[in-house]
C-alpha cells in the first residue's frame, strides 16, 4: 500500500510517550507527511490501522505485551503494508532489526538511548526521507511459515541450475564478484549468497548499513550461505569461496596485490552521503579487476554507485541489475539501468544464475567441474 494522492498517513507506534511525541512533531514537520495516531503497544496498534488506514508504520522492536517483532509478522501475514522500524544501537537491537527486515519491514533508524530527544532530531531528515520511500516502496504478504532468524534452506543443486544446465561449481582465482545494496538489501543479499556455491569467485559487498549493525549481518549471511562471509577487515585477501561485506560506517575498496586482490577498509569521506559506499566500492573494482569482474546492483534508494558501475563496465566487466518489480527500492539499480551500465536487469532469484553463467563462460569447459 502507498499513498497516491495527498499526505502520506503516519501511524506511530512505540511504548514511550517521549519518542511518541518527538516522532508526531518530527514528522509533522513536512507538509508531504501527516501522524493520523500513535499506539502504546501492539492492541492498541492493530485497532488503529483498521479505524485510520495508514500509509506507513514507524514501529518500536521492544514493546509490551507483544513485541515489535511478534506483531510485525502478524501484519506481514495479515496485512502487509510498509514499516520502518525504530532501533536501538546495540547489539540485540541490531539482531532484532535484522529480523525485522527478514520479516518485510522496509528499513529502520536507529535511536541511541542517550539524548534520545536531540538524537532523534538529529535523525529528522533521514527518518523523513525514509517514511517517504516506505510509502512507495513493494511490500509482499509474508508466508504463514516463515519465521526470522533462522538460516535460509541453501538451494539443492537443481535449484542451483543455471540458464542452459552449466554446472555451477567452480574452481577460479581470477574472476571478482561485487555487490551493491541499500534499503531492502540485505533480504536481496540473502537471496542471492543462498543460492551461490561454496567454491564461488570471491564476492565483495557493499550495503548501506551502521557500523553495530554489519557484523550480525554477515554472521547471518554466513549461516545461511555455503560460502564463508565475513565482516571484512583491512588486508585481507579475496579469495574463491569467501564474501566479504564492508563494515557500518567504512568504505569497502579493492586493491591489485600481484596476482592476487586485497581489501582495504577506509575512513574516507562520505560518498553520495554513504559509507559503505557502493560508488567507491565500484570503482576500485573497475580499477583493479576490469574485465575479470562481475557487477550486481541490488534494491536501494538513491543513485549511489551508479556511475562506479558505469566504470565498470566501461572497463569491461558484466552487469547486472535487480528489476523494478523485484526490487523494494527501485534507485539505485534503476540509476544504473539508466546511465547503461547495465548488461541485463533480473528479476532477483534470477540473478545469481546469470552471474555463475558468466562465471562459467568464462572459465571455459576445463574449469567448471561437476
């Protein structure tokens, strides 16, 4: 659901009148936006997204009676609709946040508890922009099954099966795999490493995510791949067979060590307003590997890494980007799709088969093996 005519209808949900009310004035702030209510918990929630109908739902992750977690599977089973979860900056908020966007929650912001009024006012612009992108972002009903925090089943190797039956096990140091991702990502990576095999060209991630947030991501990427992920660190080399996700608040960038390719983790400037940024990750790849590298853009607000993909391919690498119906964001791979750097747009459980195609292609008959 997503609002098409008039202001975008707010429902505020969390156990604190405090962050209620800075939630109501922050967003009420901008025209485009209107709080239509707020609920305490979960039943007082659920009674006011019949009586109002909103648009979209901030909603707190620790709550009683029933937690942000519980009732956000029940509405994506019942009625799903866009929800931008409020987050705190630790560890257990981190795994909860993570659930929560494996359940279809659209993104998050983060509210340390310290300060938390003049926290929260810091974050007006970003939670504004992300209500906004929530209202017209793809939300899909959530299975009655599924449940967040377990590992994802790894596909069997029929499931595996790339266009026209190659085999799609490898064994290659010479091709890099780099991804870029932002709101809606990290459920897209998922897809994405779980149907990847475990002796894959190495992969290198970039994901618009705080620096609490990236390692019980990759922890979680880990467990559901059958390639090792890590939380990458400076110096580490790129190696088949391992994924690499840039740290929160670091950029990710790949250098040429002989034959080999190393990471280096950075405190650069922003880019784009990000880091992690996907540009700079992109960048350093068409530098380093050219026509040995594959690029993914994923779902993600913006335009960031764009033009890196565009450098990309002009330095011959293959690209593909996420389709607009697949994507929960359709920005940043439709920023790409548009300046041409582009090879293909997929939709998302196509993706990974078209990258091991490409692999395999050019790896030749002798190098992929049954």
């Amino acid at each position: 659901m997503a609002a098409t005519h008039g202001k975008i209808k707010v429902l505020v949900v969390d156990d604190s009148a405090l962050v209620r009310q800075l939630l109501t004035e922050i967003l009420g702030s901008d025209p485009a936006l209107e709080v239509v209510g707020v609920a305490q918990d979960a039943y007082v929630a659920r009674e006011k997204i019949k009586a109002l109908d909103p648009d979209v739902i901030t909603l707190d992750v620790e709550m009683p009676k029933m937690d942000g977690i519980q009732f956000l599977r029940n509405l994506m089973r019942l009625r799903p609709m866009p929800v931008v979860m409020c987050s705190s900056l630790t560890e257990k908020g981190a795994e909860v946040t993570l659930s929560a966007l494996e359940l279809g929650a659209v993104d998050f912001v983060t509210k340390p508890k310290i300060d938390l009024a003049h926290t929260l006012e810091d974050y007006a612009a970003e939670l504004i922009g992300k209500i906004k992108v929530a209202a017209r972002a793809r939300v899909r009903a959530l299975a009655a099954t599924a449940q967040p925090g377990g590992a994802a089943p790894v596909p069997g190797a029929a499931a595996r099966a790339a266009p026209g039956g190659v085999p799609l096990r490898f064994r290659t140091t010479d091709q890099l795999i780099a991804i870029g991702a932002s709101t809606g990502g990290t459920e897209a990576i998922r897809e994405v490493l779980c149907r990847m095999p475990p002796d894959a060209p190495g992969i290198v991630i970039s994901q618009h995510i705080p620096a609490a947030f990236s390692g019980p991501f990759a922890a979680r990427m880990d467990g559901c791949s059958q390639m090792t992920v890590h939380e990458a660190r400076d110096g580490q080399l790129v190696i088949p067979g391992h994924v690499f996700i840039a740290p929160g608040d670091r950029h990710l960038v790949v250098e040429r060590d002989g034959a080999r390719w190393r990471i280096r983790v950075t405190q650069e400037p922003p880019v784009n307003h990000h880091r992690p940024s996907v540009d700079v990750m992109f960048r350093s790849v068409a530098r380093c590997a050219g026509p040995n590298a594959i690029g993914v853009m994923l779902t993600g607000m913006g335009a960031d890494g764009a033009k890196g993909m565009l450098e990309m391919r002009e330095a011959g690498a293959r690209n593909v980007v996420q389709d607009e119906k697949t994507s929960v964001v359709w920005g940043m791979p439709g920023a790409a799709a548009s300046l041409g750097a582009a090879e293909t747009i997929l939709p998302l459980p196509e993706i990974a088969g078209q990258v091991l195609q490409w692999v395999a292609e050019r790896c030749g008959p002798a190098a992929a093996r049954a």
